[in-house]
C-alpha cells in the first residue's frame, strides 16, 4: 500500500499538472472504480462534468482533490495498484485504464486513474463545513500526519500512553497518526533502535518524540528521491517509480547485516504482514513473569 511519501509525490503532480483546470467530461470504464461512489458511474460522471479542481490536498495516505466552492471534494483511493497519471490526450489507453478525466483546456493533457487489481477508486464526498482544504466528510476520523505543521505532538505523546498498545500498532493506527504504513514504520523504529513489540505505555516522552523525529525524517528521505518502489504498480504521475527502496535500512533485509551492528537482520509474521528488525540493536522488551 502506498504510504505518506508516495501519496504525497502524486499529490505534488496533481497539484502542478490538474489544479485549476476545468473538467470537460469523466469516462468510467470500470464500476468497481467509482463503487464508493454512491450514485455510480453516471451520476460521477455528470457531477463533476464543468467543476473546478482546485489545489490537491493529502492526509497521511488519503488524497482529495478539492472542487472550487468549497462543498465537495473527489476522494482518491490508491489501493494496491492504483495510479493517478497525467497523460497526453493521443496516448494508448492502458490496459487497465478505469477513468478517463478530460478538460476543457487546450493543454492536451488528461487525467487518468488505472489499477490493475480495482481495489482503488475514486469518489464524491461533502467537504466538512468550513474546512480550507476541502476535507471529506468520509475521511474526519483521519488523524493529522507528522509532516502537517498542525501535527500534535504532546497529544501524540499522552494519546500513546493512554493506548496501552505496542509501538508499532500505534504507528499504524491512522486514528493516533496517520500516513505510517509497514516499510516506514520498520524503518523508523531501526533507526530509534526501538522493538516493534515494545509497550507504548512504558515509552517515556523524550522517547516518543526521538521515534517521531525519525518517522519525519525517514518520510522525508524517502520523498526526495520519490518514494518506495518493489514494482512498478507505484509511480508517480508521470509513470516514474521512486527508489527509496535503495535505501531501506530494514524494510526486506532479513539475512542481510544490519547496517550499524553487522548482526543479521531478521523478519518475524506481524498481523498479516512482516516486521524487519536487527534482534541486537532492537531487543524485545522482557516478558513479565
């Protein structure tokens, strides 16, 4: 699943390429790209057609773009595999092409959304009343991410004690910070040197504010040079894989030495996932008798 760093390359793209253009007509070519869309294909379709798209926005691993007036915003949800491309008007449709966004410009350009495996789509939704950036109603429930200069930071702190979980759970609940997804989070805790099955109640302050400052940092890394790649279902929207994976300290390294101690790195099962870990920089917290 694309995490912060990825979607917020794609934003970048939609923000110098989409914003401000007027859309002309919407082709859906797949219903389970709008299925989220309660009135379907059609009514997407008519409802955006004359709209205004104005600056995209992102929180954590949820991108919208908003339309101008404020009211309603379209909902991108990547999924697996889906991609937002900016594409010549003349090129090859591809081949799993779900929606064609035409507009009434004569940049000769449009916008594309394909998804191989159509976990992904798109949707309208009400903006939350007053919200500058256009944030769907759907989607309130989200919790800031460690990039946004809103991000509470104490309210982060007290909300992980309070959890009474483990650090990475608490990583990837979207509801206490959102835009961490597996790979930054195994990243995140290497560098802090932290176990990934590491209470968060006993996590003191300080501690808390160390992990943080790595998860911005990794976040940070990785969007300079465009994200994490394995394949090439992630690209931005001019069809560029990133290469953070280049620089992966954890992530996918089980066997390999660890990068600060020379141990061989290991991977453990996790909630349907895997966790990358070094077990002599990372050790697991003792278990009570």
């Amino acid at each position: 699943m694309p995490e912060l760093p990825e979607v917020e390359v794609v934003r970048r793209g939609l923000e110098r390429w989409v914003a401000g253009r007027t859309v002309e007509a919407v082709e859906v070519l797949h219903p389970r790209a709008v299925r989220r869309h309660a009135g379907g294909g059609a009514d997407f379709a008519a409802r955006l057609r004359g709209e205004t798209i104005g600056v995209p926005q992102r929180r954590g691993k949820y991108l919208w773009l908003p339309l101008e007036g404020g009211h309603q915003s379209v909902l991108g949800h990547l999924g697996m595999s889906g991609q937002l491309l900016v594409q010549p008007q003349d090129a090859p449709d591809e081949k799993h092409l779900r929606i064609r966004v035409r507009f009434e410009d004569d940049l000769g350009t449009e916008l594309r959304f394909v998804d191989q495996r159509t976990f992904g789509g798109l949707s309208l939704h009400d903006s939350i009343a007053d919200s500058a950036d256009g944030l769907p109603d759907v989607i309130a429930h989200i919790a800031r991410d460690p990039l946004d200069p809103l991000f509470d930071e104490a309210a982060y702190h007290l909300a992980l004690r309070a959890k009474r979980t483990t650090v990475k759970r608490a990583l990837l609940d979207q509801s206490l910070i959102s835009g961490v997804g597996n790979i930054y989070a195994d990243e995140a805790l290497w560098r802090a040197k932290l176990h990934y099955e590491r209470p968060t109640a006993n996590l003191t302050r300080p501690r808390s504010g160390e992990l943080l400052g790595h998860v911005r940092d990794v976040m940070n890394a990785a969007l300079a040079v465009g994200g994490t790649s394995f394949d090439s279902l992630y690209v931005n929207v001019n069809g560029e894989s990133g290469y953070f994976d280049r620089s992966l300290d954890a992530y996918g390294r089980e066997d390999e030495p660890c990068r600060r101690c020379g141990t061989p790195m290991r991977r453990r099962p996790w909630m349907n996932r895997s966790s990358y870990f070094c077990p002599r920089c990372q050790r697991p917290p003792r278990v009570s008798s």
